[in-house]
C-alpha cells in the first residue's frame, strides 16, 4: 500500500532492552498472523540476542527485521560490535541508527553516524536514521538548528541518488518514553522542516523519503499523527512490545 504521496507507511518497532528470544518467540506468536502484504511496511527490532530468531521467523512473511545498532566496519578488533554482513548473514533487512539513547548514554557522535550511514547503505541494509531535539533545545527554539546538524552531518557520506534508501525518524527526545507526545502541529512542523533539508539536495529524492514520527506512540494517537501530510509512520518504542498495542498502531497506519 502507498498513501496520496506515493511513499509506503513504515512502522517499526524498537524492543530496545526487551524480550528475550522466548519471549521475542511469544510475541511472534500472536503477531505475525495479523499481519497482511497488503498493509504498510513493517519492522521488528529486538535485541541482538533474539534478532536471529526473529530474522528466521519473520522470513517469507510480511514483517521484516532489523538491528538496532551496527558499526561501519566490516570485522576487527572492535569488542561488543556487530558488522552489516553479520546482520545480513542472519536475514536481517535494516538497522536503527542514531537512536538518541546511543547518542546520550554511549557517546555516539553524528560523524561515526555517517559513516554508519553509508555501510549500512553500501550493505543493502535500510537505515532508520533517528533525529530529534532535547526538552532544553526545544525551549531555547533551538530544534530547527539541532535537526539541520544531525541530518546534513548524518547524511554527508550518502551519495544524492541513495536518500531515499534511508528511512528517517524524528524523535523529540522530551516524548520518548515519557507518556509526552508532541502536539500533530509540532510533530509536523519539524517533519516538514526535515524534508525541506533534504529537498535542498535533492527535490524529487526527497518526496521519496519516508519520515517516521517517534516518541511515546499509541494506538490511541497513531491515527491522527500519520494522518499529517510528511509524516509516513512511526518508530515505536514503549508500546511495540505488546503485539495487540503493537497492530493497533499497524492497523492506524493502513487507514492514514
């Protein structure tokens, strides 16, 4: 399915620190029945230690799997590390980048991004390139220069023909996980101020791009938020690790 603009709903869920693979197993379970080719793209991020397993149980459905996190090197002496062709090796399809957990708690810097960026590119692995403001810089009116840094810096090393490779999702760092949503008119509004970033390089590739709304999405305000012109889906966080939680917001986003 594709909406007025042509681009495919996307919506992925980030387990973060969740699930084992049993319970990764459970979920499955109940999820992957629901789902149809007919409804938007979807994604299942779990951790790396029940990514394989899922990887195998999503193969031939319409769910896909992706990591949440990967180096830009393809092996080395880089401990704790897992490459793009160990992901691919496995089945998996894309790889969260960016998240701003791995930005605020592990140090991870828009330059090791972009080179991040690329490899998972150059793999044939979607990036979901994450993005977003904190509390302060919001009230500074500091978002629009804190977005115009990470996505031309994240996005340096990626040749002009290959943005739309890269799905992209905006998280207000004060919504994630904290029971705050940004109002459908904030949310859009820095949505729309990441496309016309992108459409400064590329007008037609970046009408291509698919732009993700998360922080604190629910079934109850899914609907509405992916009814906004540049928002195409959702990176789903608290919410994408109940299965029923997690279609309800699948199911939003076949009606947006």
């Amino acid at each position: 399915m594709t909406d007025s603009t042509g681009r495919r709903p996307y919506i992925a869920a980030n387990w973060k620190m969740n699930k084992t693979a049993s319970e990764a197993d459970e979920f499955l379970d109940a999820f992957l029945p629901t789902q149809s080719a007919d409804g938007p793209e979807v994604a299942l991020c779990p951790t790396f230690l029940a990514l394989a397993r899922v990887a195998e149980r999503c193969a031939g459905t319409p769910v896909k799997a992706a990591a949440q996190n990967m180096y830009f090197e393809d092996s080395g002496a880089f401990t704790g590390e897992v490459s793009a062709p160990m992901l691919l090796d496995i089945g998996v399809d894309g790889v969260i980048l960016g998240h701003s957990e791995r930005r605020q708690n592990f140090g991870e810097t828009d330059e090791a991004l972009a080179q991040k960026v690329r490899r998972a590119i150059e793999a044939g692995l979607q990036p979901i390139l994450c993005c977003g403001e904190t509390e302060a810089e919001r009230e500074s009116d500091d978002t629009d220069a804190v977005l115009s840094h990470q996505v031309i810096t994240d996005l340096a090393e990626v040749h002009t023909d290959d943005l739309d490779k890269v799905v992209i999702a905006y998280e207000p760092i004060w919504a994630i996980g904290t029971g705050k949503t940004a109002s459908l008119e904030q949310a859009q509004e820095a949505i729309h101020f990441i496309r016309n970033l992108l459409r400064s390089r590329d007008p037609e590739g970046a009408q291509r791009v698919r732009i993700l709304y998360g922080g604190s999405v629910k079934p109850g305000n899914a609907a509405e938020l992916m009814a906004q012109p540049d928002i195409d889906g959702a990176l789903v966080g608290g919410a994408s690790l109940d299965p029923e939680d997690f279609g309800g917001i699948v199911s939003a986003a076949s009606g947006a």
